[in-house]
C-alpha cells in the first residue's frame, strides 16, 4: 500500500510534504494513530526554519501633533478629544451627548506622541530597557514576541494536522499528545522557549495576589490620582487582588512593585515582570495625560494582573473577523492571535464585554470595520458594543479569580484588602 500523502501548508507560505505510513492491511487500533519520527523531524525543521518575526516598532511621527483637537467631556472627565482624521460618526458627532463613550483602543491610540519632551523620555526607557516590542499598549520582550510566534505556528501546526490527517481524528489524544509532547521538547531547548514558560504558569501572577504600586512620576493632579485609585479598588471589590501603596523609600529598598509614570501612551507589561531600573524592582505602567481615566487605567492593570487583549484569545477565529487589510500598516501585530500555551482562558467563553476588547474600528486605517463579531446574530448585539466597556465584566473579574485561585465566594460588597478603599499621597 503506498503512503497517503498529506499536504499541509503553514501559514508561512511554505508547503510540505509529508508521507504518511499508514501500515498494510492491519487496521489502527482505535483511538491511536501512528506517527513515525521522521514526520515529525520533518514538522519541527519546517516550523524551525521560520524564525521571522514581524516586528512593530514605534512609528514617532511628528505629523501626529498637527491633529487638531477638541476634548470630550463626560461628566467630569475628560475622556478623550475629537480629532479631525476620525471618521467614526460615534466620535466626529458634535451633539452633547453625554453616554457617549470613547473606544479603549481609541483612547489609547491617541495618548501618544503628546509631546517631543515625552517622545524622548519614552525613546531613552525603550532603549535602556533592551529590545522592547510595542503590541498596541502592550510592551513586549522579543524574545516573548519570537516565542508567541513559534506557539502560533505551533498551534497551526496542530490544527492542520488535524484537518488533513484522516487518521488523526479529533478524538485522538494519544496522538494529539505525542505530537505536542515532541514539539515542546523541541521547543523547550531554545533559550527562548525556557524564558516564556511563565507566561502562562505560576512565574507571571502576582505572589500572595498583591501588588504594589507607586506613582513615579510628578505632575499626576489629585483628580487623575483618585481616577488611578478608584480603578484599583475596583478591582479590589470584584477579585482577590490587593494592592498596596508603597512610598519613595520603599521602591528604594528595592520592594517589587509597579511604577506608575508619564510616558508616551498608555501602555503595561503582561504578568508580572520586575526588571531592576532606577535603583528599583519594578515595572512601568505608563500613563499619559490622556490615560488617567478609571477604564484606562482598569483596562491597563488588568495587563499588569495576567491578562491579554479578549480578541486575542486562541479561539477568537470563531468569535470575530479580523479585516486585516483596513488596519493601518505597522499596527497588524495588535491583531495577533495568541496561542494556547500563551493565553488560558480558564474555561471562560469568550467575553465581548470584556474591558479587555478593542472596538470595531480599532487601528483602522480607513475608518472601515477591522473587528466585526461573529456570526451574524453576535454581529448585531455586538458590534457596537465591543471596546466601549467602562468597567470590568463579570467574565473578566472570573477569569482572574480562577487565574490567582481567589476564595470561590468573595465578598464582593466591600474589599478585605488592607489599603482600601486606595489613596495616593
Ligand atoms: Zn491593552
């Protein structure tokens, strides 16, 4: 009997082939399928050789300070300004609508390149700090870019597998097993494999679920403090998540902690991920201005507690379509998909009222749609729905519960945290 050939296309471009021994007339055992090692080396060099990576660095773009602009009020927060390339009717609307509310990704895009002063301030961090990788407000290591690279190839790998080997039914894990189990080992003598591991596991949550914080940089008003605050006591009241205030000594006596500053953008690290800078353990939130509302500065915690974008999720495909060619050039890695063995999402379905969603025009370079629920009936609840949450969801205040295994009742009127309700000095 010759063997079935199986092609399977990476997504890379390349195309293998790979025989597939099928054996003579003996019938596979039932739930079993024999895959011989050559296929596999042949799998592993296929997936090796692409080590490409797209990077997206920072474009700083002097034209971006000539947008004019006009800011929205609500209430008494300035949630974020008008400008004159905007083509969403929602924001370009000049009617005093006062429940009109901004896209988190919107906000966030816009918060930088406020000023040159920033910009170079900004550029000096990134370069102190190695090659850093900027994923719409996520700042990212390269060697966690290149690695989340190979899991999705890695991921792909496996699901084309899937489709195009007959004998590998969905149902098989003995097979599903022994292909993972030789690709991790694989994956697992790369330096950069080993630095990754974490991401998911234990190594990236905060020890005890308590994080410390400290307002870095001068020039936050009282207002913008309590903003920063609320959210954290909004946190506080739906998780097990503790925060602690911690003073200039304390941050000097090297406590691990998160340093909140001004910067360019809004922006977070994902998990836990101290690194020593300034005679400190820390790492940075950034917050501009423009960032130093409660949503944003939610949204960007919640980076900081474990979490990634919701559109990221490995499953998204099913969820949202991605219309890549309406994203401006240079932004296409926030639409990254994220693999299994980067993101868990705890059994949780996927949340379109998660804070953690970009809206439906997010990077868009043409004012057109580049993330649209699916299908059609979550279409229509959703697609003006997503990006605009003001606070977490209840999926999102779930998924860190399970993340940091809180008490499974919590008591959700008031916070049992030491600090709170939270006050910066
Ligand atoms: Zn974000």
């Amino acid at each position: 009997m010759a063997p079935a050939v199986t092609l399977v296309r990476l997504l890379c471009g390349s195309i293998l082939l790979i025989g597939m021994t099928t054996g003579q007339a003996a019938p596979q055992p039932s739930g079993f399928t024999r895959v011989p090692n050559n296929i596999i080396r042949a799998l592993i060099q296929a997936l090796t050789r692409q080590t490409s990576v797209p990077t997206v660095t920072r474009s700083v773009n002097p034209a971006d300070q000539t947008r004019s602009l006009t800011p929205i009020i609500v209430g008494s927060q300035r949630i974020g300004d008008v400008t004159r390339r905007t083509r969403n009717p929602l924001i370009t609307s000049r009617r005093a609508d006062t429940t009109r509310v901004l896209p988190i990704d919107e906000i966030i895009e816009r918060a930088e390149s406020t000023s040159a002063t920033i910009r170079r301030e900004d550029q000096r961090q990134l370069t102190g700090q190695g090659s850093l990788v900027i994923e719409g407000d996520i700042v990212l290591d390269q060697w966690e870019l290149t690695d989340m690279d190979k899991q999705i190839r890695l991921d792909r790998l496996e699901e084309q597998l899937m489709i195009n080997l007959p004998e590998a039914r969905k149902n098989d894990m003995a097979f599903r097993d022994r292909l993972r189990a030789r690709l991790e080992r694989r994956e697992t003598t790369s330096p950069v494999r080993q630095k990754r591991a974490a991401t998911r596991s234990s190594r990236r949550r905060w020890p005890n679920a308590l994080v410390n914080v400290r307002i870095a940089s001068s020039g936050f008003t009282r207002a913008q403090k309590n903003r920063i605050a609320e959210s954290m006591n909004e946190i506080s009241e739906k998780t097990c998540i503790c925060f602690n205030i911690i003073s200039r000594a304390q941050a000097l006596d090297r406590v691990p902690h998160v340093r909140i500053r001004n910067g360019n953008g809004c922006r977070s690290r994902v998990g836990r991920n101290l690194r020593n800078q300034g005679g400190t353990r820390s790492q940075d939130l950034t917050l501009a201005p423009r960032c130093r509302i409660t949503r944003i500065a939610t949204h960007e915690f919640l980076h900081v507690i474990g979490l990634f974008h919701e559109q990221s999720r490995p499953d998204r495909s099913q969820f949202v379509n991605i219309f890549m060619r309406n994203v401006e050039p240079g932004k296409r890695g926030n639409f990254r998909r994220l693999s299994r063995l980067t993101v868990d999402s705890r059994g949780l379905p996927y949340d379109y009222r998660s804070i953690m969603h970009y809206s439906n025009r997010a990077f868009s370079r043409n004012g057109r749609f580049t993330i649209v629920p699916r299908p059609r009936a979550n279409r229509n609840q959703f697609l003006n729905r997503i990006g605009r949450s003001t606070e977490m969801s209840r999926n999102d205040a779930e998924v860190i519960r399970r993340m940091y295994s809180c008490p499974s009742s919590p008591n959700t009127s008031q916070s049992s945290c030491s600090g709170y309700p939270y006050r910066f000095p």
